[in-house]
C-alpha cells in the first residue's frame, strides 16, 4: 500500500499533540503508512482566507507542491477544509489558478490529480470490518456523542463528506469498535472556532450548548475530530466552570484515541493524560482501562 | 443652533440611506465581483441569519449585511463588527436557497474592511494579524508567542494566564518553533506586490 | 396568366419605421406576374381587409402576398378575406416582413432590400400554389377524461350536462382526488367532502357519464375527432355488479395495521378497504401487496364473510378499447417528499409533518378524528409552527417556482388550529403571503387580526428534537432577530409537483412535458387550456399548481373546448400535409421511419381481380402535421407537400439566387 502524505496541521506539535501521537500510533498498528509532507506550513486556516483569498490558496498550494503524494491526509477538520476548497477552487478556476501560481512558483504542480481525505475517511477506506476484526478491548457500555462540527462536513458541495445535519461516518466507527453512539442533535453545531481567543464569550456560550446536549443524550464522553473543537470544548469547560458555575465534566477524546485504545495500544501511546477533563474516571469505571 | 445639532443626533447615518448613489452602486458591484457571488440574488429569506452560530452576538446580521450591500451601504457593512465575528462555520452557505455563498461574501468584506483601514472589531483583527505575523515568521504556527503577541497587542494581558502552566505541565506546549517561515515569508512578499 | 396583388403593410412604426414601404410597394409593382401592389397602414384592419377583398373582386386576382407580420399571427385572418372576395385561401400567403425584417434590423437601406426579397421570392411561390380543400375529419362525440379529481369530475360533469358521452378514468380505487383528503377549504371554510360529495355521487349517476376506477390508459393511437384508447382496468377482486358496500369484508379483514395512502401514513387500513367512507363507487378493493391470501395462501375470509359472494380471487385486469374524440388531462399533483431538507430533520421526526398529514389530522373523519395530536404520541397539540416555502422558491433544490397554494392553506390551517385548540399558539414562518384572489387577502388578515396567528419574516434554518418538543429555528428579518420556538407539531408547506407517471402518460399522448415535469400549454397566455396537441386538453393543476376556484374554472373551460368540437359534425384540419405518388412510390417506406407523427400507413394497390400489385405508402390526413421529413426522405421524389411542392420551394430559392 503506497502512504498517504499527511499534513499534521501547527497544532500537532503543541495543542493537540494528543491527537498526532494517537493518530501515529493507531495507523502504525494498523499499517497505514504515513508520510509527512517535508517542510509543510501553515494552511492558514480561518485567518488566512478571513483576510485575503489569495494568501490562504496560495499557502494550501504550496503544501500541494511539497507533496509526495497525490493523495493527502490530514486530522485536522481546519486543514482538511482548507486544502479541499483549495483543490476544488483551482479545479474550477483555471485564471484563479493562474494566479495562485504566479505567487507560489510550483515546481511539481502540474498533471497532479490531488485527493484530500480526512483521517476519518482513511479508516473507513482501511474498512471498518477490518478494524472490528482488530478490535481486542472492544469498548461496551461506553456512550459516546460523536461532534463532527462545521469545517468536516460544510459546506457538502465542496466537502463532499457524509450528511452535513447528521453525519454517520465516526457513529459508525464508534459502534465498530464496541462503543455506543448516542444519537443527539448538536453533531454539527458549531463551537465557536477561533473565537476562543478574541471573544470567548462566544465559545463558551456554543460550548454550552453542545455540551449540555450531549450530556442530555445521556454521553459519557465526546468524541472529535479537530484539534480547534477538542480545545474548545475540552479545556474551555474550566471556564464555564469559573464564569457561569456550570460543571459537566465530560472528557473530550479525539477519535483516534478511542480508536487506539479498542485496538489494544498502549495508553501510553494515545496521550488520554494530556486531556484536560480527565476521561480515566470513566474509562476505568467502564473497565476499559 | 441647538435645534440643529438635536436634529443631526436624531438621524442614524450620515448618509440619505435611500438614494442609490453612483459610489453605492459601483460598492455593490465590487463586492459582487470580489467574491463571485450574486449577492444581488439574495431575496431576504433570513435562512443565513437563523442557522448563523454567532448571530445573536451581532450588531448587524447576515441577511441585512447582504441587504445592504445590495442597497451600496459601504460605511455600514465595512464598519459593523459583524462581519468579524463570523467564524465561517460555512452554514449559511450549505443552506441558502439562492445558492449565494454567504461566507465568501463575509470574507470579501472583510478584505475590503482592511483595505480601507475600516475594521471594527479590534480583538478579531488583533488576534488575524497576530496569527499571520506568527506564520510568517516561523512557518508553523508557534502558539506560546502567538498568545503572547495577542495578549500585549490588545491589551488583554492576563488573558489566559491561568492555561499557560497547565498546558506546560501537559506537555502541550511546544517549545521551539519551527524553522521553515522563509517559505511563506515569500508567500507574502509576492502577495505584497499585488494591486486590488 | 399569373394575376399576384401584393399588399404592403405598414404595421403602424412597427414596419414602416425601419423599411421604406413604398420603395417595396414600387419595385413589387414591377415584378412579373404581379398586378396589383399597394401598401396601408394596418392590412389586418377592416379597410385594410377590404382593400384585399376588393382588390380581388376588380383585379380578378388569381393569388395574393400580404406583407406583414408572421403567418403566426394573421395568415387565418387574411384567408378568411380572400375566401369571401371567393379566391380559394390556399392562394394566399404572407411574407413576413416584420419578425423577420423590420424588427431585427436597424439598416434601413438593407431592411428595405430584404423585404422586397422576402416578398419578391414568395411572390414566385404563390404563382405556383393550387387551390386546397381543407380536409374533413370526422369526429367520434365522445370524450376521455384521465384523472378523477375535482378537475376531472369538473370537466365530465360539464360534458356529460352537454348531452355527450364521456369516460372518466380515475387510478385510485375512488374518485375525489386530493380536495376528498382535505379538512375545510379556503377561504370559505367550507367542509371539503360536503362540497365534493355530491359532485361525485353526480359523476356516479350520470347517464353519460361512464365511470372507470382503478384503471389506467394504457396506449393512446390517432388524432384529433379519433383517437383509439386502451385503458387497463385493474382487477379488485371485488365484483361490481354484486357488491352493495355493505363492509363486512372490511370488518372481517385480519390485515389491520397497513398504513393508509388516504391518511398519508397517519391512519391504517385493511388489505380489502375502501379508502374513505364516502368514496365513489363504495366498492372495496383488495390489496394484493399486503393481502394474507395473495401473499402467502390461505385466509379469504373476506370471500367467507361476503354475504353476496361478490369476492372474487380469480379476477383479472381487463384491457378495453374505446374510441374518443377528444381527452381532457386532469391528473393533478402531488406533493414532494417531506425529507427534502435534512436540516428539518430529513422525514426523521414524527411530528414534522406535511400539508395535507395535517388535513387529515383536521379532518372529523381522519385518524383522530379531527383532534390535533401529535403523530408520535398521540398527545395534545399547544404550540404549532407552520413552515411555508418547503422546497418551493429553492433555486438549490431546483424548485425555484413558487407553489400558489400554501400561503392560503398555512393561513387556513392556522385558523382551523386556532378553532379546535383555543389555547392553542400558532406560528408561520413565511417569506412572502401570496394571497391574490377572491376574498384571498381578508382571509389571511384574519388569520392574524381575529385568530392571533404569530407571522415571522423569513425561512426555517434548523429544527431539532428536544425535552420532547420541536425546536423551530427561525428568523424574523423584520425585526433583524434570530428566533426558536419550541413546537409539538411541525407542518412543512411543501413544494407541489406533478403526478407520479405523468411524463410517461404525456410521451403516450404526444404532449411536451415543461422542466419541472408538468403539461405544457399551447401558449401559456392565451391558449391556457390546450396543448400542442390537436384534441387534447388540459385541466386543474397537472397543468401548474392551482387552487380549487381556478381548477374548476379551467375544467370547465376544457369541457367547452370539447363541446365546441362536438357541436360540429367534423374537424377542418390545414389540407398542407403530405400527398404520395402512388405511381412512383416503391414502397421502400424510408418516409415511415422519418415520420415523427406516425402518420405513414401501408395500402395495398390491387388489381380488378383482387391480386396484389403493390404496397405503397399512404398519409394519414387526421396525423400528419405537414413537417416535410418524409420528402426528404424519399429516395425517388414520390411524396411531396401540398402548398410546399418542391417546385414551390426550388421557385422561391431560384428568385432569390437571381437577385
């Protein structure tokens, strides 16, 4: 099997180094390799195209340049938003393009028939038979509330992935691996994005929301699929906890971890401690851990 | 002259809002063509404004921001705070019967917000140029002096003081940044040069 | 001895504005053959008639070219007046110097040459034209009419009062339509089925009036004045002539809980049912899809029961034929699916319902018997949110028409709610209220001044399931504000469509279908009522959506159309179709494949002693349209175009190829 070229995203290595290690670790266990693309940058994500239209193209084709492969992934649900409305963007747009080229100087640009999944869409690929077949520790009796958020399914022209108001695709990894997806109504809803920063009211109303439905779906954890969600949702809780006195302690898990963990890897490996909202009480409470 | 001034503190805008100026039609159409989106399709149906996550903080909301830009009301749209607080969570797009891509018209309103050095909302613009500043310099994003940098630049100084330890003592904290900013530093430079 | 009178109109400014009329008049004077050439204002006005008329009669003409406007327009009107001056009206034609002139040029100098070329070549065509007889079709004086509701009941009735036969096929097992479904109708309030019934029961006891349920046309052959039709009438397994609807049947039937069509899933039904209890002919029919018997052997005891032994399992569909002269389309509308948007929940949700659910939740005798209750848990019904535009105005959807109809029932229903839950709360989300007819306005007036119906600006973006209630995620763009409201029952004002299987019924008939899959009028303006198809008429909502007042209005209208035919003992059809020599034709019938009428037949040439000489190809009067194919496609020039020869056409390219 040739390897994906995979965009870790600037999170990687800081915010969400969880997300990176178990994503590491689950794909080695289930041989599928991956190859980072050498020297990538920034994709841009919110403030690039915020701002100029051109710079956050521009900065998505020159990562497409640096490609190995033709075919790339990435976990970030920012990223993967930003280089698929990049392909589609330049495949639509030949004077657009154009122009994107005359500011990035490709080099192996040219011919390239671009694919940009999500690693979600990878291990669906891999096929989810196969991953229940690998399942040691299958995860029963654990409820979980899958968020998807906005950038992985929106807008569905371009994204092209899954239902974009009730998407299925991590439910049905959820249930592969032994876990119970509960069905709640705030998949999609959005967290707030980078807002976290400059107006985090924001987030911590959205947050709210969201949390307080999956808690009313009756979850025991949630489960992402962005670095940006996972931050939000996770270590803004002890805000929501200062400021408006509400305690919900869910844990937030990337999937990947779940995953991981199902598969028998080491906890070690899937980063479960650098979780703000600690899941070990539940995880070992459902003797999965 | 007092009765003047009540009267100039009664009126909403300095402009006649119902005369559709030369310059107002000409907004339109720039907006129009920037984004490449028929904004002139939109027939007010509200369907962006009620799924817009954040609408309930803003001051304009998206359905009467693409009102006005139908009507040419440049000082309104480019000065509102709305269109930074739009996060692009893209569900106007997804939803708007017209086929109008809502966000793309967000993000063209904002690049003509900077351009006329017009942006409403410091925090939003603060922490963009703090993002892109950090990009640019290191290629990756190096988020302690991201933080760092958004903090001393808005004012905001203890914001988030409390995450800063807990996030070291995670591990979550990079702590060298990376090498690879002369490539995007490029990027900018080539964009520099370019004419609206 | 050629004698040609051109005449020269000026068409107000619309002509003479741009070609010298007087300079075409001059040069046509000059022409060979022409004896007459004179120009006036408005040729189609009465002295402009009689300047032709006259003309005629002194000059003694032998063929007449009127320069003005399209064929389209006038050609009838000027060959009504050749023929009473007594020239034959196939020795007149009309150059269109107008669409084809001076409405498409600017250059006055060249617009001017081109006219006299125009007229100077069709000039050449005439000289060569034959007088023509229209040809007489007769016409069978009975009328088809395809769908039962209350266009279809509408149109037979008319017909039938006008002492001719009509049958009436209907694929429901009753007639009535989707009115028989509805509560009350706006904006009278009238009870629906208090209306409809005794129509129906008309419709039933007409001795004109030949009623086929549970039936479908088949195939379609002919033309106007005499079509042939076969219609499949589908087996019931119930005997007609024996049943009397007594319903021990129904009663008896073990298969209880199969969602009934007529409660749009909301109630059940029996396998052997009748879809409602007023239904036209109150004869049940059993469902071979979800009867025990049919399915898997045994029961019957419904056949048991039957105190008439009018059961019958053996019974099969039959096929008739009947001749018509004339078919009415009355096949009404559906409604599009209710999941069309996943953001309302994509047909997840219970208690998101559509339209005409709610009807029958209106109706005393629906599923609950006219109490409002939610779908899910039969609990009462406090808050209602009414959604109007559910796919309709959707470029995204490609729906971008609007729907007519559901500003008026939205209204409707809010008032009905309003009527049976007294401290009931009922929104509308609305983009715009379309409520242009009679007593239209004032209607929905009340529904917010009398009955504090709530109306919100603007369209639905989201609606969710919690704490067991709806929440209706909305907007009023009036007041700039993002608004919820927590619902227990939701209606979805859908978009109408076309009836299922419409575009294969219209590909039977000949009849264009539109984009959005319903019947195409001849002219949306002035010839609403018929179709590019000689014979065939259209009614009620098949045609657009339409509410009740507008259907019956333009059944009516087809019904005259049909009468008008009827009143005359045969059809005039234009005698330009296409002649064979039967002399030269071999018999190679590359003019049939050409044919897209089906107009091309086979006769047998035989000689006195009745041996076979030849097959030749022969052209149906009543089917062919006059198109021309077939003498393109003719190998040895054996077919050719009454009042379009060949010799005409090759005269009319040579004089413009002398110029």
């Amino acid at each position: 099997m040739t390897a994906y070229a995979y965009f870790p995203g600037c999170s990687a290595h800081g915010t969400a180094k969880e997300y990176d290690r178990s994503t590491q670790s689950v794909c080695a266990k289930l041989g599928i390799e991956l190859e980072e693309i050498p020297d990538w940058v920034c994709c841009g994500a919110s403030p690039a195209h915020a701002v100029n239209h051109l710079l956050s193209l521009a900065l998505v084709a020159k990562n497409l340049d640096l490609s190995p492969s033709d075919t790339i992934v990435t976990g970030c649900a920012a990223c993967y938003n930003r280089f698929k409305t990049t392909v589609h963007a330049l495949q639509h747009d030949r004077p657009l393009w154009e122009q994107v080229k005359q500011i990035v100087q490709p080099t192996k640009l040219n011919g390239r028939d671009f694919r940009v999944l999500h690693l979600l869409e990878v291990i669906h690929e891999f096929g989810l038979e196969e991953v229940k077949e690998r399942v040691v520790k299958p995860l029963k009796g654990l409820k979980v509330a899958c968020y998807y958020g906005c950038l992985l399914v929106r807008p569905p022209k371009v994204m092209g992935f899954d239902d974009p108001d009730n998407p299925k695709k991590m439910d049905e990894l959820v249930a592969a691996i032994g876990a119970e997806p509960v069905e709640w109504e705030f998949k999609t809803e959005c967290c707030g994005a980078f807002h976290a920063v400059p107006h985090p009211e924001i987030v911590l109303r959205l947050t709210s929301n969201i949390l307080r439905a999956a808690k009313d779906a009756g979850a025991d954890v949630v489960s992402v699929t962005c670095p940006m969600c996972q931050i939000n949702l996770d270590l803004r809780q002890l805000d929501i906890q200062k400021r408006h006195k509400v305690t919900f302690n869910m844990p937030v898990l990337y999937f990947t971890q779940l995953l991981g963990l199902a598969l028998g890897i080491n906890e070690s490996e899937l980063g479960f401690d650098k979780l703000i909202v600690d899941p070990q009480p539940i995880l070992k409470g459902k003797g999965l851990m | 002259m007092k009765q003047a001034t009540e009267r100039e503190q009664l009126t909403r805008t300095d402009e006649t809002p119902i005369l559709l100026t030369e310059e107002a039609r000409r907004f339109t159409e720039e907006v129009i063509r920037r984004s490449g989106e028929r904004v002139d399709w939109c027939y007010q149906c509200g369907k962006c404004t009620a799924g817009c996550p954040v609408a309930f903080a803003m001051d304009i909301e998206p359905s009467r921001i693409m009102r006005l830009v139908q009507l040419g009301q440049s000082e309104r749209v480019l000065k509102s705070k709305a269109i930074w607080l739009c996060v692009g969570c893209q569900t106007c797009t997804t939803r708007c019967p017209q086929e109008i891509d809502t966000a793309k018209v967000m993000d063209t309103l904002r690049e003509m917000a900077l351009e006329r050095e017009v942006a409403a909302d410091k925090e939003v613009v603060t922490f963009f140029r703090s993002f892109l500043d950090n990009i640019r310099r290191y290629g990756r994003v190096f988020e302690p002096t991201l933080v760092l940098q958004y903090n001393l630049r808005s004012g905001h100084l203890l914001q988030d003081a409390d995450k800063g330890p807990l996030m070291l003592s995670k591990g979550k904290l990079p702590l060298r940044p990376s090498r690879n900013g002369a490539i995007v530093r490029k990027i900018f430079d080539a964009l520099g040069g370019r004419k609206r | 001895m050629a004698r040609i009178g051109v005449f020269i109109c000026h068409c107000g400014e619309n002509i003479a504005r741009t070609v010298d009329v007087a300079k075409v008049r001059d040069a046509l004077a000059k022409h060979p053959g022409v004896v007459h050439s004179v120009d006036y204002r408005y040729m189609c006005s009465a002295p402009g008639q009689e300047l032709i008329r006259n003309a005629i009669v002194e000059k003694k003409l032998t063929g007449v070219v009127v320069a003005a406007c399209s064929p389209h327009m006038r050609e009838p009107t000027f060959r009504k007046a050749c023929a009473a001056a007594g020239l034959n009206p196939y020795l007149c034609e009309m150059a269109n110097i107008r669409e084809h002139c001076s409405w498409v040029h600017s250059d006055r100098e060249k617009a001017t040459e081109k006219a006299i070329e125009l007229v100077r070549f069709l000039v050449e065509k005439v000289k060569r034209n034959k007088p023509l007889e229209p040809i007489r079709v007769p016409v069978t004086k009975r009328a088809l009419v395809i769908g039962g509701g209350i266009a279809g009941i509408q149109a037979a009735l008319d017909i039938a009062n006008g002492g001719y036969e009509v049958i009436l096929v209907e694929r429901q097992p009753s007639i009535g339509g989707h009115m028989a479904q509805l509560s009350e109708t706006f904006p009278t309030l009238d009870c629906s089925q208090c209306i409809l019934t005794p129509k129906m029961v008309e419709v039933r006891q007409h001795p004109n009036i030949r009623l086929l349920t549970y039936s479908e046309v088949e195939d379609v052959k002919g033309y106007v004045g005499n079509f042939e039709v076969t219609i499949r009438k589908k087996a019931r397994y119930v005997n007609e002539e024996v049943c009397t609807g007594c319903g021990a049947c129904i009663q008896r039937c073990p298969q209880k809980r199969i969602p009934s069509e007529f409660d749009r899933g909301l109630g059940r039904r029996t396998a052997i049912y009748i879809p409602f209890p007023q239904a036209v002919p109150n004869i049940p029919v059993i469902d071979r899809e979800h009867c025990a018997y049919f399915r898997r052997g045994g029961c019957r005891l419904c056949e048991k029961e039957c105190p008439r032994g009018a059961i019958d399992f053996n019974q099969q569909d039959q096929l008739l034929t009947e001749k018509v002269g004339a078919i009415i389309l009355a096949t009404g509308y559906d409604l599009i699916p209710s999941d069309i948007y996943s953001e309302y929940g994509g047909g997840r949700y219970k208690d998101v319902i559509d339209g005409l659910q709610f009807e029958r939740l209106l109706s005393a005798s629906g599923p609950t018997n006219g109490e409002v209750l939610r779908p899910s848990d039969g609990k009462e019904v406090k808050s209602v949110v009414f959604v109007s535009c559910v796919g309709s105005r959707d470029r995204a959807k490609g729906i971008p028409y609007c729907s007519k109809i559901c500003c008026m029932y939205v209204a409707k229903h809010a008032i009905l709610f309003k009527h049976k839950v007294h401290d009931g709360q009922a929104f509308v989300f609305y983009m715009d209220v379309r409520a242009a007819g009679k007593g239209y306005e004032e209607f929905v007036r009340r529904a917010v001044e009398e009955e504090g119906v709530v109306y919100l600006r603007g369209r639905v973006s989201k609606i969710y399931q919690q704490d067991g209630k709806l929440i209706v995620r909305g907007v009023d763009t009036l007041s700039g504000m993002p608004v919820e409201i927590p619902a227990d029952l939701v209606v979805l004002a859908t978009a109408i469509r076309a009836s299922d299987g419409i575009v294969e019924l219209a590909q039977k008939l000949g009849v264009p279908v539109d984009e959005h899959g319903f019947l195409s009028e001849a002219h949306p303006k002035l010839r609403p009522i018929e179709t590019q198809v000689a014979g065939v008429f259209l009614a009620g909502a098949c045609q657009a959506p339409k509410d009740i007042p507008d259907t019956v209005a333009q059944a009516s209208g087809a019904a005259s159309k049909v009468l008008a035919m009827f009143a005359q003992n045969a059809i005039e059809r234009e005698p330009t179709i296409a002649k064979v020599n039967e002399q030269t034709c071999v018999g190679c019938f590359e003019c049939q494949r050409a044919c897209p009428y089906r107009a091309i037949e086979r006769k047998e040439i035989r000689d006195r002693q009745g041996n076979l000489v030849k097959v030749v190809a022969y052209v149906s009067p009543g089917l062919c349209a006059g198109c021309g194919a077939c003498t393109v496609a003719c190998r040895n020039h054996s077919i050719d175009l009454e009042g379009f020869a060949e010799e005409q056409m090759f005269a009319e390219l040579s004089a413009i190829t002398a110029a």
